[in-house]
C-alpha cells in the first residue's frame, strides 16, 4: 500500500544535481555555441543624482568587436532598424499601483535626462565578449550636471533639496488607517509610553545575481529569453508589450535559479528588456551576468524605516491604544508601489488585538537604490516595532514579557478575526486560523523561558552576561489571484507535472511531486516537475509572498484529481466495471478484491490515445502499434483524449502563518563580541507537506535574519555613494555565526482557506530575528546596566560598546 506522503520528510530529489554542482543557471544556458553569443555591458551612473548633459559614443562604435552602443535616444529612435518600439521609450512598469501613491516615479530602461542613484542604467553596449564589451562601456564619455543628493530617511523629510523635481517634500505618499480612535484610547489610558525606532536598509545577496539570455528566431518571428526570475509570466508580458510582440510570440525558460529572496520578482529589469531587444536587432544570442557590485548598486534593497510609536496600556500590559507614525525609504522609484510599507502597516499587529489603532506612514524618495520586497518584505520592521513595544511594556510594568504578550493575544475560538485594516487590494485583512496561546507554551517549553533567570543568576555570578529574547509573529502568506497546474501521465506511466511558478531553491520539485503522488496513487519517483517554463505552463503569476505551497500546491493537486477521475474512467470503461470499484496504488488500477483485473497508468495513458502507441523498453521509443478501432472513440464519450487534468486555483484570500522565536545571547564584557547561545522557533504553517524542507526554510530564514539583525547594511555616504558595494565590505553571516542547532516545534493549525489546509513557510524564518535579537542583548546587557534599551538595528559589537558608553554616561 502506498504510505501517503504529505507531512513525510521526503528528500529532495533536486539535491543530487545542486550537490554534485549540476545545477543549471541562466549562465549555463548554451543556447548557441559560446562563440555566437554576444555579450553585454551596462554603463551605470557614478553619480547619485545628476543631469545628463551630453552622452559621447563616438569612440566605441568602431571598437573591434562591438556591435551595438544604445543610449535612451535609441530605444525609440531608428536604430537602423524598424524594430524599435515607441514604448521601450515610456518609463518601465509601476506594478503594484495605489491610490495613495500620487507620485509614483519608475525609470527608465536607460537614463533619459537624469539619474538618481548610482548604479543607475545610462548605456547598454553589445560585444563579441565581455570583455570587449566592458572596454567599451569605458570608452563612453558622459557630461553631468551635478545635482545635490539626498541619501537617508532624515535628509529626505527635511526636503532641502528634492530627488524628482516635481515630487514635494520627496513624498510619494502618505497613507493613514485608523481603527477606533488611537490618539483618544491613548489619553485616556493608565500608562503611556513613546518609542523611537530604526531598521537600517539592508538588501538580500542570492548566490546567482541577476542574468538574461535571449535568442531571437526571425523565421518563426519568436523570441526566447532564459532569465534568473521569480516571475517568468511576468518578464514575459513585460517584454511582449515592451517589444510590440505578441505574447504567444515569447517563451520565457526560467531554468535553476540561485536565489531570488525577493529581488527577482521586479520585473523587468532594463536588461530584461535591453537583452531581447538586442537579439532582435542583431539577429544573434545575446547574455547579460550580473556581477556582485551591479548586484549592490543596481538591484534592489528594502528594510530601511524609521519609526515612532505611541502606545497607552492598563496595568496588565493590554494594549488600549497603538498610534504608530512611520517613514519608509524607498529609493529613488517605485516600481512596487506601497506594498513594502503597506505590510508593515497591517501586519505590524501580528498576533495581537491593539484596542485602537493608528498607522500612519510617508513612502520617501532618495537618491539611492530602488526597493522592492526583500524576504519578509516590511514585516520585519513591523514585527521589530511590536515586539520592541510589547518589551518596553514589560519593562515598565516589571511583569515577564511573556505574560503581557499572552493578555493581548487573539484568542482560538476568536477565529476568523478582522484586525479591520485594508490591504493593499482593498479588501479587509482577515486572518483565518491560528492558536498563539499554545504556540507560547511550546516556545517557552522549548527554550526553558521559565528556567532562565536562575541560568542567567548563575552566570551573572562568574561575570558572564546572557539574556532572553523572544518575538512574535503573523504572516499573510499564499495570496492570489491565481496559479495553474497541469498533470499529463505519460504512456511510460510517469507523471509530467507543469505549474508556471518559479523555483529558487524551496524544493517545489519534491513537494509538488509529493502532492501528486498522494493524489494519483503514483510513486514519488515516478513524478517529474517543471516550474517557471511559459511553453508548459503560460498562465501564471510568480514566487513571492510564501504562496507556492498554498497556490500551486492546491493547484497540483486539483489538476493531479482530474487526472486522476479520468484515469478512473477510461480504466472502468476498459475493465467493463464502475469506477467506484477501481483503487490506483503505485501507478496500478486495479480492482478492489480481485487484484488481477488491472491495468498500470501507462497503459490508461495508451488507451486514451487516438493513435495507440506502445513504449519499447528496450529501444525507449514509442512505436505506433494501431489506429484503434475507428467506429470506437478511444476515451469515454463525454471526455477528450489524453491522460492529463489541469485546474487552477484562486484562493479568496491570503492564509494567515504565524511563529514565535526566541534566542539565548552572550555579549562579552569587555569586547561586546555577541554570541548566539541558542535559537528556538515555533512555527505554524498549516498541514506540513514536507517538514524537512519547512525547517530547511526555517534555518534559512534564521540565517538570512542573523545577517540582518547583527551584520548587513547599506552604507552609504552623503554623496550616495555605496561604500561597502562589497563582500569584503558587506558583512554576512558565514556558517560559524549561524548556530549549529536552531530547535524547531511545528504547531499545526489547518487554513480553512484551501483543500489542503496549508499555509506559507518560505519567509518566516527572517521576518522576528531583528526583534528577537534586540530583546535578547538588551536583556543580557539590563543585568549590570538597568533600563539599558536598543532601538536601532543591526546592532554590531562596536555600535554594542558605544551604546554602554552612552547609557553608563547618560
Ligand atoms: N512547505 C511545506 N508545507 C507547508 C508550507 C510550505 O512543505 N505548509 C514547503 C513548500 O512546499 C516549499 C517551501 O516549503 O517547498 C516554501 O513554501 P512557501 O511558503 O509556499 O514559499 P514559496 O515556495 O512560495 O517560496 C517563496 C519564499 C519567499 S517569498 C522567499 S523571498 C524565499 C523563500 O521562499 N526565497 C528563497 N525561500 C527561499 N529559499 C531559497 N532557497 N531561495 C530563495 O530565494
């Protein structure tokens, strides 16, 4: 009997090509010989905000080797060529509008008057090779009109001098929500307190930077684009309405992908227009690899947010009131709109009832890198800001932060529950399920919460300083409108699965086959998944906001069930007994009772073919061996032939994970060297597909928030240059500052939302850290400096040292 697989930690089946380093990225793609591809080069401003006077090309074009110099002028200009389109000329995409950004601002392929950070896209050279293309760039002289910069949250309010002429005070929007009347609950409430509070931009750095290769068929007048993507469906209408081709004349391949964390859903980039467009003028392959400081300066970055809260609260510590007055850095477009700032400001409650609340928030223009959603996309900063607001009430009240987090939980049977808030779509944020009562007890099971204070006593006495910390969190995950799969059961018997969403490393491979093999009766190993291809699946909209589990996961198996009612069909039909009867176990129809009447999937798959061909094990050939009876069609007859079911899902709404974390931390006396002791997770996300692959995102998560809570930043100069555009410079985690063991407790609370009862996972594991570890230093550090407190994350040892300098002269 097959054992069912959802919630079995299968290994991941893509593991042996990434292992053994036969992994294929974009840069692998061998589309032509690498003699016949042409290679590109970007010119990127070296100034944070200028004028473009005068763009020189004169000295390349006769560059051996060179085939193409581009500036703004000849995106629509003649080019030599018809091909040119009037809207490479138009700003790109602004892809998630609002109604409050009334000045949204996107860029322009490449620069048109101006640019307004560094990094930013001025030309695009085609070459022979890299390195002729890389002299060439060299070779471009351009004249500024150097204009002010204006770099940080702080400069940007002042509004001394603005990055868009035509955006007052650099304020692409500001946008309030109110539930009840925070400012009147706070008034009146016992105790008051007012919180000052930074997260400082950061960015991910996925191993595989961003890369494009584009062939361009002139025959059949079809374009080909492999790109490094979260969204191939997306590049692919982009480039089409771009590039004035049909949609059905592109395919975008996204093959592996190294990473996207967030930064590939933008789309397109300039080069993911610039490369196509390339191969069609020049008729030949043309390949743009990012290199890690184009990664730095011109990708995207997020997390930057000041913020200020006010809080009123009883003497238990219940929230009475939350007014929360935000600044969010968003660079110097907008190509994602408001949603950063958004989720934090609807999902900064997390698991808690505010009694009133305010949030108001201004999306601010700098002279800097574009943002887009990083993982955890804004709730980060939101949960840092809530958790920090939930220790500072502790602190003030002497009770134990976790009994004033418990009085302000929602409750289980308060389920579904309306935080009344809008979200970005205009629809009221409702979370679905969810038990944060029980989550707690886990978690402070876990760590040993309780224990604690008599361990930290302990060590307090040999002059060793280590402190608790823990956060709490929601999660809107697996958010619409749709995803689609589809499932073809081959005449071998194995299973081809196609769903249009990408892959950058969460194991959709083994997961999705999970799914399928529990729903068709079929071995895992008989499954095959493809992910992010437009040629198999077209109808699809992208990897982000931890929504391929519950998205294409529902998909898959909706698909994997019609092909499975057909299955059953055309083998009743064929063994002249009723579907009822029939059991599929191990790709094998039988008869229930009387294993003997059986037909195996290839089989049904051969039957339900016009043209019935049989599969020659020895030659793996499919041989045509009949035409079938003609006054017989070959598949019952209200059904069409093929062996295959294909169905889309569209949840009503985003399911809501959620998770507490908690840390054990060492700082050192002396060095303010901080030591990570212990990492406990409690994690909720729904019924488990595959547990191990949900811890492996979890670690992942952790990892990635360790960087941004103790080492990553953008550092940026008044100028707005970039200083630390580097991994000699950009400080990440390596494995030995990531603990060895992070401890994980799954609670499992099904999403009434969709067939499976899942929930997302892929985000969690970042979205507390900054908090957590806040908490934890200060806690270690109040032991010999009460009422020490930190408000301002990343925090690294020096910045550790001179806090203590400051609190112990203050
Ligand atoms: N899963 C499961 N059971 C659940 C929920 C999830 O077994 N109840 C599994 C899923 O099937 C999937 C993985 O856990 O294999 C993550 O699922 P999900 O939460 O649906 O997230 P996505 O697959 O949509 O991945 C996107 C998410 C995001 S938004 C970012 S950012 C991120 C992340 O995943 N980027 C990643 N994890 C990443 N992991 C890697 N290696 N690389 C990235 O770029």
């Amino acid at each position: 009997m097959t054992t069912k697989l959802m919630g079995q930690p299968v290994q991941r089946v893509e593991d042996q090509r990434f292992l053994r380093g036969r992994g294929r990225y974009v840069d692998d793609v061998a589309v032509d010989s690498e003699a016949g591809t042409l290679h590109a080069a970007v010119l990127r401003s070296p100034h944070a905000h200028a004028r473009i006077v005068d763009i020189d090309v004169s000295d390349v074009l006769d560059v051996a080797g060179v085939h193409a110099v581009w500036t703004y002028d000849d995106l629509t200009g003649p080019l030599g060529s018809p091909l040119a389109t009037p809207l490479m000329g138009e700003p790109l995409p602004l892809l998630i509008p609002h109604p409050a950004l009334t000045h949204g601002r996107t860029q322009y392929a490449l620069a048109k008057d101006e640019v307004n950070y560094v990094g930013e896209a001025i030309a695009f050279v085609v070459a022979e090779d890299r390195y002729v293309a890389e002299d060439a760039v060299s070779r471009i002289r351009v004249e500024y009109d150097l204009l002010p910069a204006v770099v940080g949250i702080e400069t940007a309010r002042a509004a001394r001098n603005l990055v868009h002429d035509d955006v007052p005070g650099n304020v692409g929007a500001r946008l309030e929500q109110n539930v009840g009347d925070a400012p009147a609950a706070i008034a009146k409430a016992p105790h008051r307190l007012e919180l000052d509070l930074t997260i400082e931009r950061s960015a991910c750095m996925p191993m595989e930077g961003r890369g494009t290769v584009a062939r361009w068929d002139a025959d059949l007048g079809r374009l080909q684009l492999w790109t490094s993507t979260q969204s191939s469906t997306g590049v692919r209408a982009a480039v089409a309405v771009k590039l004035g081709l049909d949609l059905g004349q592109v395919d975008v391949i996204t093959p592996d992908v190294g990473g996207g964390f967030g930064v590939k859903i933008n789309h397109p980039w300039p080069e993911e227009l610039l490369v196509p467009m390339a191969a069609r003028v020049l008729g030949r392959t043309v390949k743009f690899t990012e290199d890690r400081r184009e990664h730095f300066i011109s990708s995207a970055h997020e997390r930057g947010q000041v913020h200020h809260v006010t809080v009123g609260f009883d003497d238990d510590g219940r929230l009475l009131g939350l007014d929360v007055e935000f600044w969010h850095d968003h660079g110097a477009y907008t190509p994602y709109g408001l949603i950063v700032p958004i989720i934090t400001s609807t999902q900064l409650l997390g698991p808690y009832k505010p009694g009133a609340y305010r949030v108001t928030f201004e999306s601010l223009y700098t002279n800097t890198v574009i943002v887009t959603p990083y993982r955890g996309a804004g709730r980060p900063q939101g949960c840092y800001v809530m958790e920090r607001t939930m220790d500072a009430i502790a602190a003030y009240l002497g009770r134990d932060r976790t009994e004033v987090r418990a009085v302000n939980f929602i409750q289980p049977d308060e389920f579904p529950y309306d935080q009344g808030l809008i979200f970005q779509d205009g629809r009221e944020l409702e979370y679905d399920s969810g038990d944060y009562p029980a989550s707690l007890v886990k978690l402070k099971e876990l760590i040993g919460w309780d224990d604690f204070p008599a361990y930290q006593r302990e060590l307090a006495a040999q002059g060793r300083r280590v402190g608790i910390g823990l956060a709490c969190y929601v999660e809107g995950t697996g958010v619409g409108p749709y995803e689609g799969a589809h499932v073809h059961i081959e005449t071998t018997g194995k299973v081809k699965v196609a769903t249009g969403l990408t892959t950058q490393g969460q194991g959709h491979a083994t997961v999705f086959a999970q799914l399928v093999a529990d729903e068709l009766g079929v071995r895992f190993e008989d499954v095959e998944v493809v992910t992010g291809d437009t040629r198999r699946m077209p109808y699809a909209v992208g990897t982000f906001a931890s929504r391929a589990a519950v998205m294409s996961g529902s998909a898959i198996h909706l698909a994997a069930k019609r092909a499975k009612e057909k299955v059953l069909k055309i083998a009743a039909d064929a063994l002249e007994v009723d579907e009822q009867d029939l059991q599929i176990v191990d790709g094998v129809v039988s008869v229930k009772g009387s294993p003997d009447a059986a037909l195996d999937l290839g089989t049904v798959s051969v039957l339900s073919n016009p043209l019935r061909y049989a599969f020659d094990e020895a030659s793996k050939a499919a041989t045509q061996f009949s035409v079938g009876d003609p006054g017989k069609p070959p598949v019952p007859e209200d059904e069409e032939p093929g062996l295959e079911g294909r169905d889309f899902y569209s949840p009503e709404r985003a399911t809501f994970a959620s998770g507490m974390h908690a840390a054990i931390v060492e700082t050192d006396p002396l060095t303010a060297e901080i030591t990570i002791l212990r990492y406990a997770v409690v994690h909720d996300c729904g019924h488990l597909i595959n547990p191990m692959i949900v811890e492996g995102q979890i670690h992942g998560g952790v990892a990635q928030g360790i960087g941004g809570a103790l080492y990553e930043r953008m550092v940026y100069d008044e100028s707005g240059q970039l200083l630390n555009a580097s991994f000699m410079d950009f400080l990440m985690p390596y494995v030995t500052e990531v603990p060895d063991s992070i401890e994980i407790d799954h609670l499992e609370t099904p999403s009434p939302l969709n067939p499976l009862g899942i929930k997302g996972a892929g985000e969690a594991g970042v979205i507390p850290t900054s908090a957590v570890f806040a908490a934890a230093i200060e806690d270690a550090e109040a032991q010999s400096a009460p009422g020490f407190t930190i408000t301002a994350m990343p925090i690294s040892p020096s910045e550790l040292f001179e806090l203590r300098q400051r609190s112990s002269a203050g």
